[in-house]
C-alpha cells in the first residue's frame, strides 16, 4: 500500500504560524518563540499524515514564507544590498529579503504558476558566489526523524529555480540563466550528502517548469542536471514530481529518459492528458505517483472513478510501482474542514480539505490492495449523487441568461479617447491625477467591530455608524493629503471577493477555511458551488454615503468576475468560463445600480486576470477570450461620462498587454514598482496605450516608506515611454495590509511628487 503528499499547508488550522510571524515582526515575541510554534506545527503535520496511513510523507514542505526563498536561502544567493557577510542564513536577511527593511527595497515577488501563491524571484547574474547556507532540509528531516517519523525531503530542483530566477540588477536581461546549473549543483550534491547521511531512503525534486512550453535547450538542462547529480543520487531513491498541468510530449520524454530517478509525478486533475503518455509509454521498473486526489480545489474526490483510473495505472506500471498521491501540494486549499462547525450539513457532505484529502489519498491506496473500506466509498458515493441531483446548485434563468451572451462581443459604443474627453470636462482633474486603489488599513478597532457585528454583539445601527465614522476619517486624510479621486477605504470589507460573494447566490463560506497567498498573508476564498446571481445592491448604500461627504469624485469599488473566479474555490462540474459569465451579470447589474446613484467613477478590479492564464501557450487565446469579454461585459451598458477603471496587480503582464488594452477599460492601474518597472518595457518596445494607465508608483508590501524624489524619479521614467495626458499617479496596490504610520507619509510623498512635476510639466511648456 502506498500513498504520498506532494506538499501540505503550513500556517496551521487557526493560522497560528501566521500569528507568530506578524508577533515576531512586530518586536513582540522572540525568534525562538517563532521557531516553538513551527516546530509544533511541522510535528502535528507529520503526526497527522502518519496516523492518517501516509508512507511517503513530504519534509521541508514547511517555509517561514517561501519555498523558492528557501532554495535561495539554501544556495546562499543573497543580492549584495542585503549586506550577508556569509554564514547559515538567519531570520534577519531572509525576511529583509522577503519584507524589505528600513534601508532596502524587498525582492520581486510574483505569482507561483497559475496559483494565488506569490513566491520571491530569485535575482542571479554571472558574479553571483553560491555556498550552502541554509541547513532547513536537512534539520527538517531530523527533527521528524527524532520524532519517529521519516519522510522524503522535498527540494526545488535545480533546473526549476533558474527558470524561475530572473537576471539581477545590472545584469543583461539577455543573461542565460541556465549558464548558473554546474555552479549549484555542487550544493545540491551536499545538501543529497547530508539527507543520505542522515537516512533519508527518499528525496523530492520539484521540478514544475516540466509543465511549461520549454525549448530544446530548457529541456537539455534536466538531463544534464540530473546525469550530474546522479552519482550523489546513488543509494537513494529519486522522486521527480510535476503539477499544475499537463506535461508536454517532449518534456515526458525528457523527464522519464533522466538518469538516477527511481519516480515520477503527475498532476491528474489539471494534466488529464498526461494519462495518454502514460498509458503510451512508461519506463519499466520506476514508481508511478498517480496525481488523482485534486491538491487545488476543495471538491471530495469521487474515489469510485479515481480508483478506476489507478486500477488502469496499476495495469500499465505494476501493483508495487504505484502510488496513489495528490496532483499538488495541499498548500493551495484549506487546511480542515473539521473546524467548520457552521457550515451547510449538505454543501460540508461535499467537501474535503486537506486533512480530508490526506485521508482519501489513504483510502484509494488500501482500496487498491483490496482492503477497501466499503462504508467510506459508500458515503463518498451519497454525497457525490446528492450534489449532482441537489436543486441549490442549479438555477435556470442564470443558466439561460449566461448561454444568450455568447452572440455578442459587448462592447461600450464610443471609443475610449471619446470617452476620456467626456469624462474629463465632468470630472475636471488635473494632469497626473493621483488615486489609491481601494483599500485603507484595516485597524484592531475596526476588525473588532465587523466581529462583533457578525456575532450580533452590536447592532445594525451600531455598525452602521461606526463603520460611516470610519469612511468619514479615510475621506478627511485623502482631502488632507489632496488626493484628486478618492476611495472609502472599503472599512465593511473583510476581503475583496469574500466581502460580495457573501451577497451572491450560488456561494458558501467557511470560517477557518484559510489558504497562504504570501509571506503570512492569508486569503479564505469562498465556495463556489452553484448558479450565480445578485439578489440586491451590494456597494451602493457605502458607495453614495462616501460620496455625500466629499465634493470629490468618490470611486465605486467593485471586484471584477474573473478575480472573483480565479480567487474562490470553483464548482468543478461545469466550464470556468460559463461560470465566470454568470458572474459577470451579477456585477453588471451592480455597475449600473452604481451609476444610477450618481457614482461616476467605478473601479471593477481584475486583480487575478493574469494569473488564471493556462501554463501552455495553445490555451492562452481561448481563456484571454472569455476572459476579457466577462470584464467588458461588466460595463457595456454604462454612459460615456461614466469613468471605468481597473486595476491588476503582481504578474508579468506584459505578455498580455493587448489583452488588457482589449479590456476597453477608461483607466488602468497596474503594480510596477516591485518588479523593476519591468512593465514600462512594453511602451518602451511600441505598444500604444490610448486609454488612462497607473503604473504604480511605490510598493505596499513593504513597510519601507518611499521619498517624494524617489516617487518623482518613477514618474519620470513613466513619463519618458507615456503621454502625459493620460498617466495617473498612484500605489502598486491596496492599503488594507499597511498601518496608518506608513501611509500617511507615503501618500504625502506620492502627492509631493505629482505635484512637483505638474509644475516642471508647467513650467516646460
């Protein structure tokens, strides 16, 4: 019987890591109470898989904010501005890395894959001095081992991180990372050293860019990695795992051609086709891990057709050579559903988080060697019937209203530089508008009151004027600040798309439903599972009260229906995009409630446009399609004078810029201080913009606070590749995660800065 986890969540079923990391950071608990915490979660973790059955039990899945950070950490590639003289890599540099501190910026960080993980990119160059210089894999597997336990060590192959590296600073943006491999592999080589030493009989390479659209030279790289780890490798067996998608014809050859792998892994759920190349060819006498219980949704496994799919396997491989796993690591889904005492007895029946999936990744295993436990597929077989039978998951007229979008292209009727002139003379902003992007800290008092207005401690009335009392404050700062369009700080918001599913249709909500999106930020995505519609207004009471306290044009803060797919949990028995149309009605209809109050500027944000991209470029046209048509089909219906705004943030946008100019949106705002500006490279190279565009002009994920010459000299660089008359002037992102104490003074900066150039705009004329 044999049964393995690719990865599992590690910020606890209470995020307790979580709490521990901010206490740490904010000087209020030491780093060895820090380290106490996730020492007894890792210990639970292990504890949990083992009771659960588990035979290979992943180590090193743990990370006090990044895996790739951690790999960085490991090869000793700390960038120069981070003063490391050398030595194991402590909490000081890791997290300066990672946060930024008070004299440098942090690194880049972008999103893992197609994920809402973020992982910190690594910067390499010619001149970079590798050494081993985080022991974490190694003390990981021994603190298991001490505890009776052994596991696999889990790693970040070699040839993964580079391509997922970017050249440093100063370094050719030309510069060959791949050139790096023979100068880390001689860490890797004593990191293997170690975890044989120690007694490891297995260890995990992770090598996920196998899944992308590689040339000939990428996918060199592996065999020449992996022909040169070979003879370190020697004595233990080698588990290679992919995720996330399909495996390319040519990199299955590749990977299951490479010298000294006793395994192979695959993601079944998003790399169905994969199963072709498996049942074509497989290297005889090597472990198949069978990717079949889904590591990125929340969907109970209908073990009756996964069982048949490893019994198929099992046919092709050998009995002894499969292993039934998950498709990825579990970091990306909730952790227990035991601790959602208040969820739907019906819509809970047809879940499985991942203790849960722990426990039928177990279940699929013993079922394959003929111990099958009758009851639990029979249960499992129940709660699969009830949701495809159950009438909450379907509603007609949604279904009839999304299936008549299709014949039209639904687009605003005037061009946007039309639109822009009519907006202008209504909105009469100067040049270099200044803005925010939605959100202003969530304070202590103010979680504080939405809590107790949800347990019914306080009453609506109470809430009400509390939360009025709050938007007032935020509308008095941005005047202070003089800030041209203003946001209400969304204080009623517990997150972006939490805060409208809960007043849709079709969703459902957990309490502790947690997921890690970066660093010890959490997001808790809803569920969800049926047709969706908007029974009432959503934004609109906030929205006018807001506006009735500024003479200010106040935004209309709205999530867009793509973000809101990409960031919840997706019912799993229809297409993505029929239910990302349904979606988009709902918004629709709250856009024009929005401008039926007299708001006339609305932001619908695509926060997650880029990261629902496929990983393989011949899926790139058909998403990108529905995709940008579900934002379009938002707005359709608005006035010319109406100001529609979007805002994007943490990707690589520029392979899609064409798409984003499709979206017809008035104005865009866009995160580009983080990576290097990497964005203006796209104007740089030609491609007009005629519509309003914000860059961002400094980084919220850092504590750090910009000058008003360092925001000036970014507004200058954006000024060289845009026209003037159509640049706004605002943050990378949100303020939501930030304190008062950082935003006040970057905001005055941001201003400053805008403010200095309108006069040397002024002046050069």
């Amino acid at each position: 019987m044999a049964s393995h986890i690719v990865g599992y969540p590690r910020m606890g079923p209470k995020r307790e890591l979580k709490f521990a990391l901010e206490s740490f950071w904010d000087g209020k608990s030491s780093a060895e109470d820090l380290e106490k915490v996730s020492a007894d979660l890792r210990a639970s973790i292990w504890k949990q898989m083992s009771d659960a059955g588990i035979k290979y039990i992943p180590s090193n899945t743990f990370a006090y904010y990044d895996q790739v950070l951690d790999t960085t950490a490991l090869l000793g590639a700390v960038p120069p501005r981070y003063n490391w003289t050398g030595g194991e890599i402590g909490f000081s540099t890791y997290f300066s890395m990672a946060r930024g501190n008070a004299s440098v910026p942090a690194m880049e960080m972008t999103k893992w894959f197609d994920t809402n993980y973020h992982f910190i990119v690594p910067e390499l160059g010619p001149d970079v001095t590798f050494s081993y210089a985080s022991h974490k894999a190694v003390n990981e597997y021994n603190e298991a081992k001490a505890l009776g336990i052994d596991t696999v060590p889990v790693l970040v192959g070699p040839v993964s991180y580079l391509l997922l590296s970017k050249p440093a600073k100063g370094v050719e943006k030309t510069f060959n990372l791949l050139s790096l491999l023979d100068k880390i592999l001689p860490i890797y080589k004593e990191v293997i050293g170690e975890l044989k030493a120690a007694g490891a009989s297995w260890i995990q390479f992770d090598e996920p860019t196998l899944v992308l659209d590689l040339e000939a030279h990428q996918l060199e790289a592996f065999t020449k990695a992996y022909a040169e780890l070979e003879s370190s490798l020697s004595g233990v067996n080698v588990l290679v795992e992919t995720y996330f998608a399909d495996v390319p014809a040519p990199a299955y050859k590749t990977l299951t051609s490479l010298s000294g792998i006793s395994g192979f892994g695959f993601d079944l759920i998003r790399g169905s086709k994969t199963l072709d190349l498996i049942k074509g060819s497989f290297p005889s006498g090597k472990y198949l891990f069978a990717g079949v219980v889904d590591g990125r949704n929340i969907w109970a496994n209908d073990l009756a057709a996964s069982l048949t799919t490893l019994q198929s396997l099992e046919g092709i491989v050998g009995k002894d050579k499969l292993v039934v796993s998950t498709s990825t690591s579990l970091l990306h889904t909730a952790v227990d559903l035991v601790n959602e005492t208040k969820l739907d007895k019906e819509i809970k029946s047809w879940l499985a988080f991942a203790a849960q999936k722990v426990v039928e990744v177990n279940a699929l295993a013993k079922a394959l060697t003929g111990a099958k436990d009758e009851e639990f597929f029979a249960a499992n077989a129940a709660a699969q019937a009830s949701r495809k039978s159950s009438p909450r998951v379907n509603n007609e007229a949604v279904q009839k209203a999304a299936a008549a979008l299709k014949g039209s292209e639904h687009r605003r009727a005037t061009n946007v530089s039309a639109r822009l002139d009519a907006q202008q003379k209504k909105l009469n902003l100067p040049i270099l508008p200044t803005t925010t992007i939605g959100s202003f800290p969530q304070t202590i008092e103010l979680r504080r009151v939405r809590r107790e207005y949800k347990a019914k401690k306080i009453s609506e009335e109470e809430y009400t004027k509390a939360i009025k009392e709050e938007i007032n404050k935020v509308v008095k700062l941005q005047e202070e600040l003089d800030i041209d369009v203003l946001v209400h700080g969304e204080p009623e918001r517990n997150d972006m798309v939490e805060y409208f599913g809960e007043q849709l249709s079709g969703f459902a909500f957990t309490a502790n439903g947690w997921v890690q999106s970066y660093g010890s930020r959490c997001v808790k995505p809803p569920i969800i599972y049926g047709d969706v519609s908007r029974p009432n207004p959503m934004t609109v009471f906030w929205s006018t009260a807001a506006q009735s306290m500024t003479k200010r044009p106040m935004k209309g803060m709205l999530t867009g229906p793509v973000t809101i797919l990409n960031w919840s949990f997706v019912r799993n028995d229809q297409p993505r995009f029929e239910t990302c149309y349904q979606i988009a009605l709902a918004i629709k209809d709250e856009v024009e409630d929005l401008e039926k109050a007299g708001i006339t500027v609305i932001q619908i944000d695509e926060a997650a446009l880029r990261e629902g991209l496929p990983l393989r470029k011949a899926e790139h046209a058909f998403y990108l399609d529905w995709a940008v048509h579900s934002f379009r089909i938002t707005n359709v219906g608005v006035e010319d004078t109406t100001q529609i705004h979007t805002h994007m943030c943490y990707s690589n946008f520029n392979d899609i810029i064409h798409s984003i100019i499709d979206m017809d949106a008035d104005v865009i705002t866009i995160e580009n201080s983080r990576s290097d500006e990497k964005l203006l490279s796209v104007f740089r190279e030609g491609v007009k913009y005629g519509a309003g565009i914000g860059p961002g002009v400094y980084d919220i994920h850092s504590p750090r606070i910009p000058s008003t010459e360092e925001i000036a000299d970014r507004i200058n660089k954006m000024l060289a590749v845009l026209e003037t008359n159509i640049l706004w002037v605002n943050p990378d992102c949100g303020l939501k995660t930030r304190k008062y104490g950082e935003v006040k003074p970057a905001l005055e900066a941001m201003v400053s800065a805008a403010k200095l150039l309108r006069k040397e705009l002024a002046s050069a004329k």
